[in-house]
C-alpha cells in the first residue's frame, strides 16, 4: 500500500483496487473454465430443496452426500454446503463450498453462503472480499445474494462499503 501517496493518486487508489479486482475475476474466471472438470447433469433436486425449505437438513445432508459419488455439479455441492453449515459443521460446509467455486468461480449462491459462513466464523476479511466480488457480479442493478449477505454482515456489526 502507499502510504504518501500524492492527492491525487490517492484519491484514484479505490477505483485502481476495484479494476484489479474485476481484472483478477476475469483472470480466475478464464482460468478456471480451463481447469475444471466438466459437471455432469444435475438430477431433480426438488425433493431435497424441500427438505432444506422445511429445515430437516441432517437427511437433505445425507441425501447431497450420497449423490457426490456420481454427479459433480456447483449447485449440488452448494446446496450440501448450506445444509451442513446449518447443522453447524463449518469445515464440511467449507469444503463444499470450496468445490462449488471450483466448479462455478460465479455461482452467486455459493459465494453468498460462503460468505455468511465467513461471518459465522468470524472472517469478515473473506466474508467483505466475497462480498466484493458479488458486487461486480450484480453491478449494475444488483442482486439478491449481495443483499443477504451484506445483511449477514450488518448484522454482525460490520459496515460494509456501499
């Protein structure tokens, strides 16, 4: 960080951060769709969204673990991350998570849950820098997940930048 920086370049240092940023989303983007492993076809989840919907999530947990052994998808793997981090086993959850973005550097969902993990746990560093990246992501109108987990962390007495 520059610590005397002239006035002028001082005021331009959060729009340079913001563009590096942005330029570092493209670059993970770009390199991820080359990494990855192709998902395969997500079968109905209807039934274990109501499980989730309706709070059972120790059998939606069970339901998401047995279907990891032969379908590799971001929204599976969210969605099991979600249910264990309801059940309060962080590092579970922190797993799937971690595999969704594998899969998906962009799937909203899974950064807001990530983050509303981070803040669960204390880390508002990554909970504030995925919530960053859900901004540009939504920019310019905006999006549900940005919301929520700018809630999560006003309600753990943070003060994000707008």
């Amino acid at each position: 960080m520059i610590d005397h920086a002239p006035p002028a370049l001082a005021r331009c240092l959060p729009l340079l951060r913001i563009g590096l940023l942005a330029l570092a989303l493209a670059a993970g983007q770009s390199a991820a769709a080359m990494d990855t492993a192709p998902a395969t076809d997500l079968p109905d989840l209807s039934g274990i969204r109501a499980q989730i919907g309706a709070g059972n999530y120790e059998t939606a947990a069970t339901e998401l673990e047995a279907l990891t052994a032969s379908v590799r998808h971001a929204d599976l793997y969210n969605l099991l991350g979600f249910s264990l981090r309801k059940l309060k086993r962080y590092d579970e959850a922190a797993r799937w998570y971690k595999e969704a973005l594998f899969y998906d550097p962009s799937h909203r969902s899974a950064l807001e849950y990530q983050g509303e993990l981070f803040v669960e746990q204390g880390d508002f560093g990554n909970a504030e820098k995925n919530l960053e990246l859900l901004r540009l992501l939504c920019h310019p109108s905006g999006c549900e997940e940005y919301d929520e987990l700018r809630e999560a962390l006003v309600g753990a007495g943070r003060t994000p930048k707008p």
